[in-house]
C-alpha cells in the first residue's frame, strides 16, 4: 500500500536515511524540519502517516502530534526521539499518538510500525462502515411501513441499488428521499466506498462550479490550494445531488456532459480525469414542470430520467402511520430518558386524520414533541402545530400592544418551526427563503428557544 508520509525532524542525516527507507518500499516521503514548517504542510496536505520528533527545536513534538490529531484524527501519528522513556511513551499515547519509537530503531521496527497502525485503522474504519451501512440500509426499511406504494418504493430500491443507473427520487418535503438514496447507496455494490451528499439549494451559486468538478491551485482568485471536488471525492461510490432543481441553469450543462463522458476537468486544469461515480438526485418539485417553467434544461432531464422513484405523502399512506408513531416513539422515548410512553388509539386517530403536510418529517417532530412534553405513560392530547396562523380568541380586556405582541409571538413562532421543518434544519436555506438575514434569524430562534437539531434528519 502506497502511503503519503510527512516527517517531521531537524537531523537531517537521519531524515534522509529513514525517507530512503520508507520510499524503497513504495511511500511518497515529505520533510519538514521543524514545527511550524510541519503543521504548515500537515495543515495544506493529505498525509496517511505523520512522524514527529518529540525534541523540535521550536515545539514540543507530543503537543503538536496532539494538535494534529484533533485536527485530523483519521492521520496516524508516530513520536520518534532519541531521549526519552516509558513515561514519555505514556504521555504520547494518552495526547492521542498512535505510537512511540526510540532512536535508534531499525528499518524493519519502523515498518511494522507503520504497517501495524495502518492495519488497525483499516479494520476500524471497515468495521464503522459496516455499522453505518446497516443503518442506513435499515432505517429505510422501519421508515418505509407497510403500505402497498412503499412496497413499491423498496422494489425499486432492489432492482436498482447494483446498477450503474442515474436515478431520480422524487417527493414531497420530509417523504424521507435522503434515506431512500442512502439505502440504494448502502444496500448495494458500492456500499463500500463513499457516499457524497451535496445540498444544491444550500451551496452558494459563485462556489457551485468548482465545489462540485474541483479546482487547482491558483484557478481563481482565493483558490490558494487544490480542491478535488464531489465529483472525484465520491470516485467508485454515490454522489447524492439533493433539491437538483435548485442547481444554476449555467452548471446543468456541464453536469450533463460529466455524466455523459464520464470524465471530469476542475477548474484551472486542462486534462480530464476518468471517473467512476454514480449519480443519484432528489428533487421536492417535479422536474417535468421546472423544465417547462424554463427552469431546469431538457437534456439534463432526459438523461436523468433513468429510473425514477416517486414517494409517496404520508397523507397517501395513512395505514402506514401507527408503524412509524410507534418506531419514532421508542427512538425518542429512549433519547429522552422516559422508556415505555405509548399513544392511545384516540391520539392515532387524530395522527391518521391528519393532512401531515410536513409528511415524515413533520411526524417524527410532533412524536417527539409529544413525548418530551409528556407527563404520564400515555399521550392522549397531540399538539400537532398544524395552523400557520390560527384564529385568535383576543382578550379585549387585554391592553392592545400587550395583545400584539402575543399574536406576534404566536406567528413568528409557528413560522419558524414550519421554515426550518420544510429545510430540514438547514439554517442558510431556511434564511434564504424567508429573506431574513441569518443572523437575525438565529437571533429569533435563540429568542423562541427553537433548536436547528430538532430538525435536521428525514
């Protein structure tokens, strides 16, 4: 396995000696010789492997190795140093070192160190990855229910999740089709490799172009170092283009011709490089009427329209309700410390009657509202929030700017739970939309208590 080592030393003989070593065996060697000159590199590069002198002339090399590691963990990271002891060792290892090698050590302690780390790491990312990707594939499966159209959705996922297709997910806010693109990603071929998920209404449209095809250095002005972009970063795996609808009119057709070729050229760079990575977009509004509005071009629609997944509102599937209630339930009633909370059958009643033009989302929401709210091991009363603006029974004995303030409060409450349930917690787009600058909308949401977190997820 080629690695990309940084050595970090002011003996020059000895650096050379060990980078001799180690680039015979395959590995790209960098040199610094002192700390701030390392961390500089170790800041702007992509290294596997650091190896640090603990005795730098300007720095402590175990407070750097320990500033490096909660930079970047995933970086392994070796002290060497030709004075020391256990003690020393310990220290190292506690900062969050990977390992501790005394001068002078032999060629053959220095490569089994390295490769014993990089073993060890890999069986700790496979096995994170392997619990990641059952749940993700999992989840979709509680979410889905037991309705005949989400039988339908999960036939699709199956037919398609080993098939190096463009597929288009289509619903509603809050139908759950992040989870559907994370299931087609985890349940199939490339479950291994990464998963990519860019937000298109959330990247600001002067970074959209070389976020997602990459830049080099010096491309424009600011682009101080390389950026390989989703494009390559998601290379053998899935790049998930959510709410492709709000992509610029100006990229779509620069995508197309990605997807077409199979070959991307960042910015600044003028050879393309091969790449292997599949598409899968999701968009809350039909793509057929945003190419006929003009906003989304034909030929970019025509070659995503490989397979589409519709999903279904949740109004559309009401028999699937009393299944997710009782799923969000134990998630929350385990999260929030009170085990055992049940809905009664008056409560999920109300929940099936209900239009949920929030769908998923929406209910998980007010699952978990009730159940924080509770007091008892049974909920009967659902403050679904369901009115925007409700009508008010005013007080008239109530002064009239005390009055106001109430209904002011009231509204700009309710507004902002819906904005931020329709974004899915996603602070810049939710300002956007509103056209409320973001830190006035932080500001209000701080002021009403109202959590982002809350949001975020289907």
């Amino acid at each position: 396995m080629k690695l990309n080592i940084l050595l970090i030393d002011d003996d020059a003989e000895f650096t050379e000696a060990v980078k001799g070593t180690l680039v015979r065996h395959g590995n790209k060697v960098s040199i610094a010789s002192n700390g701030e000159e390392g961390n500089n590199q170790f800041l702007f590069g992509d290294y596997d492997v650091v190896l640090i002198d603990k005795g730098l002339p300007d720095v402590d090399g175990i407070k750097l190795a320990s500033l490096m590691k909660s930079q970047k963990p995933d970086t392994l990271v070796i002290i060497v140093t030709g004075i020391g002891n256990n003690d020393d060792a310990m220290i190292a290892i506690k900062s969050g070192c990977d390992d501790y090698l005394f001068k002078p050590f032999s060629n053959e302690a220095l490569l089994f160190s390295i490769k014993r780390l990089v073993e060890f790491q890999s069986l700790k990312l496979q096995k994170n990855l392997y619990i990641e990707r059952s749940k993700k594939s999992s989840q979709i499966l509680f979410v889905a229910g037991k309705s005949k159209k989400m039988a339908e959705v999960l036939d699709k996922i199956e037919r398609v999740k080993d098939l190096d297709v463009t597929v288009v997910i289509q619903g509603e806010t809050g139908t759950g089709k992040g989870l559907v693109a994370n299931a087609i990603h985890y349940m199939g071929s490339r479950s291994n490799e990464p998963f990519i998920e860019v937000n298109c209404s959330a990247l600001p449209e002067q970074l959209f172009e070389s976020e997602l095809f990459g830049h080099v250095k010096g491309a424009f002005t600011g682009a101080v170092v390389d950026n390989k972009g989703f494009f390559i970063a998601a290379e053998g795996g899935t790049l998930f283009l959510d709410e492709i609808v709000d992509m610029p009119l100006h990229v779509q057709p620069k995508l197309l011709k990605v997807i077409e070729d199979k070959k991307v050229t960042r910015l600044g760079a003028t050879i393309a490089k091969d790449i292997d990575t599949r598409i899968i977009a999701a968009t809350s509004r039909p793509l057929e009427r945003e190419v006929a509005a003009g906003r989304f071009r034909s030929e970019l629609f025509y070659r995503l329209n490989t397979v589409v997944i519709n999903l279904p509102p949740l109004r559309d599937r009401t028999e699937d309700i009393p299944y997710l209630v009782n799923y969000f339930a134990a998630q929350s009633s385990k999260r929030w410390g009170k085990p055992g909370i049940k809905f009664s059958a008056l409560a999920m009643e109300e929940m099936k009657s209900y239009s949920w033009p929030g769908n998923v989302r929406e209910l998980r929401n007010v699952v978990e509202r009730s159940i924080i709210m509770s007091t008892s091991d049974t909920i009967t009363n659902i403050d679904l929030g369901n009115t925007l603006i409700a009508e008010e029974r005013f007080d008239a004995r109530k002064p009239f700017q005390e009055l106001k303030r109430e209904v002011i409060t009231n509204f700009e409450t309710r507004y902002l739970r819906a904005l931020l349930q329709e974004t899915n917690g996603n602070l810049t787009e939710a300002s956007r939309r509103a056209g409320i600058d973001i830190k006035n909308l932080s500001e209000k949401l701080k002021r009403y208590n109202i959590s982002t977190r809350e949001f975020k997820g289907i």
